[in-house]
C-alpha cells in the first residue's frame, strides 16, 4: 500500500484480506482498517477477533456470516448486504464483539467489505445493523449540504467503535464547520479517526484537508487529492473534505477513542459562523 503522508494510495487487491492501516503503519494507536474481497460466489474467509472488536461494513455484494464464541451469543446471519455499490441506499454493518470467530460466504460475485478493529475486551452480543436501523441526516447547507448514515453509535452496544458513511454531493464539503476531536473538554473528546472514500464517476476525485490549531507543538497542516479506494488517517486536527463538481464523494468514516460519545468535537472558531448560517437557513425553510 503506497502511502503519502497519511494518505493511502487505493491499489488492486486481490481475493482475500488485506490491512490498509493500522498502528504498524501509521500513528494510530487503537484503530484497524481493511477490506475483504471475495471475488467468487461461494469463497469463504475465516478470522478471530481476538483482543478487539469489529465492524464489518458491506461495501457491495451479499454474504452469509456465522459468528462462534465461547464468551458471548453465538449468531448466524444469512444473505445480508445487497447494494450494487456504495452510493446505493444505506449500508449492512454487522459489530462483532472480542473473543469470537467469524466465518464471511459469499453469496454473490464481487463481495467487497471494509472490517474496521480496535481494543476491546467487551463481551456484548452481535449486532446486525440492517438499512432500517440506520440513522439519516441531512447536515450543513448551501454547497456543505451532504447526507450522513449513523449506523454503528449508540444503537450498539461496543467498547470503542463509532462507524458511519457520508455521502457529499457533486462540488459539496463536508466536515464543515471544519471539526476536530482531540482533546478532552466538555464539548470534546479525543478520538483517532479513518477516511475510507470513493468516488462516482470512479475517476473523480476529492480533496481532503488535515490542519492543527496554531499552536499546536507539532502542527499539522496537509491537503491530498482523494480518489476512488483511498485512505486517509486522521491522527487529530480539523479535516474539512470536499468532492470534485460533477463527482459525488462517498467516506466510511471510523471512530476510536478512550470513551464513546458521538457528536464530541469542536468546530474551528475561525469557521463557526457557518454553523449560525446553518441555524438561519433552518430557521427560514421550517
């Protein structure tokens, strides 16, 4: 995996699993991520997890997953999934606790799933997270309106992981009021964060923003065109993220931190007035 900073550049991958990033390539200390191909109908993949939880996102395609555990409830969930791609209605996420085994069948050619990691000695049931159990929203307004899906947050028992998708219309920001979640206040909490994108067409591309506040010690301040199976990792720092006119942006977004509370982050001072833009316009549509 070609990396650039903290980007990581999207590659062919072949059948099977393949770590994206992780702490052994990155500055993460807690969070995981890679993607599972199944390129036949009928493969199978095996995995544990171990000492941490999990959570699958189906990309594309459909599969039948049974989960083992000598710990916790042991589940089978059968021909779940279905979208043709990512920009096709809301995701199937399925949380996994520690101390289990899993089994992925593929049901369909060209199964395509992101499985997100981190620490955890949690021994909470599996939770399939269907389309209907996904919380919608519209956020922002004008050319930083984009559609947010809460799939894996409070409607989920887990340890550490909060795990969502935004989808930014063509030429549309998001992240914007530009956010950070770094430090620990009452508004704010530290989390370690990963983008995972792609675009429609496939050979649009993005642009994604990471900067520090002025005095931070060891600043942060990089900008990366981001295409179609691109990574990001976001160790701290705002990180506003706009999509290319006539391209819709798509990110898996994956959360981690010592505590869970979604929604704990402060926007840049500099740029709050676009969140009182927000409440005016909401105002004036309601």
């Amino acid at each position: 995996m070609e990396r650039r900073g903290y980007l990581y550049k999207g590659a062919a991958l072949e059948s099977g699993y393949t770590l994206i990033v992780g702490p052994e390539n990155s500055e993460l200390r807690l969070l995981e991520f890679g993607r599972l191909i199944l390129s036949e109908k009928g493969d199978e993949f095996f995995e544990e997890t171990g000492d941490r939880e999990a959570v699958l996102t189906i990309f594309k395609g459909l599969c039948s997953i049974e989960v083992e555990s000598q710990t916790s409830e042991e589940a089978t969930f059968t021909k779940i999934g279905g979208r043709t791609d990512v920009f096709s209605g809301k995701p199937v996420m399925l949380y996994l606790p520690s101390e289990v085994s899993y089994r992925v069948v593929a049901e369909s050619p060209d199964l395509d799933i992101g499985i997100s990691t981190a620490p955890s000695d949690a021994k909470w049931p599996p939770v399939l997270v269907r389309p209907e159990d996904v919380e919608e929203r519209t956020v922002g307004a004008w050319n930083w309106r984009r559609t947010v899906y809460l799939s894996v947050g409070e409607n989920v028992e887990a340890e550490r992981l909060i795990v969502g998708e935004t989808i930014n219309p063509p030429g549309n920001w998001s992240s914007s009021p530009p956010h950070k979640h770094d430090t620990m206040s009452e508004s704010e909490a530290p989390y370690e964060e990963i983008y995972f994108f792609k675009v429609k067409p496939s050979q649009g591309f993005g642009i994604q923003r990471i900067y520090t506040v002025p005095e931070d010690p060891n600043p942060i301040d990089e900008v990366y065109v981001v295409e179609d199976d691109d990574t990001v990792v976001i160790p701290r720092g705002y990180h506003p993220v706009v999509a290319a006119p006539g391209y819709q942006l798509y990110y898996l977004w994956i959360l981690a931190g010592e505590e869970r509370r979604y929604g704990a982050w402060s926007d840049d001072p500099k740029h709050k007035w676009l969140r009182d833009c927000e409440a005016i316009i909401h105002d004036i549509l309601s």
